[in-house]
C-alpha cells in the first residue's frame, strides 16, 4: 500500500505543475492534460482518476457555487466518492486545497500569451487590462479561499507564493520596453508600482468597494497609461478640453 501511495502522489505531482513563465505569441506555454500518463500502473490509473474527480469537486464547489470552505462530506458527495477516498489521497483539506489551486493556476496562466514587444504603448496596455481582468475574475474564488488557508498552511502559502510570482513576471515582460529604457535607479520603483497597481490584491480590494470588473479594468488602464507614459508626452496626456 505504502509504495502505490507514493506512485499516485509522484505521479500527481507530475501533472500538476507550477505555473509557466509568461510566454511570447506564438508560443503557447505547455500544459499537461490528464490523458497524457502512459506507462502508469492500472491501479495508480484508477487512483489519480479519482484524485481528478475529487479536484474537480473541490473546484466545482468554490467556483460554481461560491462556496469557500467546503466539507469534506461536501467534496466527497460531489466527486461521486467516500470520505475515506478523499483522505486515502490527500492528508487534509488543506492539501487537497493547495493541489486544486496549483492545478487551476496553471490551467489558466498557460493561456497567457505576451504581445510582441514592438507593439505599441497603448496597445499593450489595451490587450494587458482586458486579458488581466479574465484572469484575475477566474482566479478570484480561488483567491478568496485561499485567504482563509494561507496564513495557516505553508503547502498552500507556497502555491500562491509561486502564482504571485508568476503574476510579476507576466507584467514585467508584457512592459519590458518601457522598464529597460528607465536608468536603474528609476526602474525599481517603477517595477513595484507597476507590481501594487496590477496587484491580484488591489483587484480584490476594488471589489470589496463596490468596483465591478469594467470599472476595475478601467482604473487599472489609468494607472499604467500614468506610470508608463514617458513624461514629456504626459503633459499632453493631462491636458483638458477648455469649458
């Protein structure tokens, strides 16, 4: 028993990975799709199909029906097994956690395509707000979840410890042109800024005020047209219309 547990959790690592690095069009980032384990042993085949109908229960119940803090009995009654199938594949619900969250992080950053770096200023942050608000609004039930393990669970803490940094790299490349022209001493300010104002945090926190994701999309196209627009154009870009 021992040594089929440790195939099935070697094996599900194996197709859960980390979310990939930001990749330029063109080149869409790998994902590993459940029906690519050739080679496993029919038992372990069995057991990591219902390790995927017990993430799916726990990812079904967060995101369709909002609810944060599923049971157990919850997650078993939705993945068609016993309460014992759950805790003979994952020590806690907080593991279980930790691997649906790694899993849909990755499932959704893997769709991330960085536009051509000899696109236009307005047009980069044009496609960046569009594309950053789908994927914060498919983050988000994970997000709030998250909130209420993190502080508790370094397995859980690592998984968004790896998203986040994901999410830095992403605004990073997409605004490459405009921090590589900047002198050293004014690129590091600028990176955080651009870090606080794409923030998966401050997306949340336009939410809790009411901000729907229009208008939180909306804000953050202001933000960055302000903090990347070369100052010798932003008195043109400040300028009103006389009354």
């Amino acid at each position: 028993m021992g040594d089929l547990r440790a195939q099935e959790l070697a094996a599900a690592a194996a197709h859960t990975p980390r979310p990939a690095r930001p990749q330029a069009v063109g080149r869409p980032a790998s994902r590993a799709k459940r029906s690519e384990r050739k080679g496993i042993d029919g038992r372990v085949a069995r057991s990591l199909r219902t390790i995927d109908h017990i993430i799916d229960a726990l990812l079904d119940l967060l995101e369709q029906d909002g609810d944060l803090r599923p049971t157990v009995v919850q997650v078993a009654d939705r993945a068609g097994v016993s309460r014992r199938a759950v805790y003979l594949h994952f020590d806690s619900l907080e593991a279980l956690f930790a691997t649906a969250a790694a899993r849909r992080a990755t499932e959704v950053c893997s769709t991330w395509q960085t536009p051509d770096t000899d696109t236009s200023l307005a047009e980069r942050i044009e496609w960046f707000t569009d594309h950053w608000a789908v994927l914060s609004e498919a983050l988000r039930p994970l997000r709030q979840a998250g909130a209420l393990y993190e502080p508790f669970s370094p397995q859980v803490q690592e998984t968004f410890d790896q998203a986040r940094q994901w999410a830095r790299s992403a605004v990073e490349m997409v605004f490459m042109p405009e921090l590589s022209a900047r002198c050293s001493h004014d690129r590091a300010p600028l990176t955080a800024a651009l870090h606080h104002a794409t923030s998966w945090s401050g997306w949340d926190d336009l939410h809790r005020q009411g901000v729907d994701a229009d208008q939180a999309s909306a804000a953050m196209r202001l933000l960055l047209t302000a903090l990347l627009t070369p100052p010798d154009r932003m008195a043109h870009f400040c300028q009103h219309e006389p009354e």
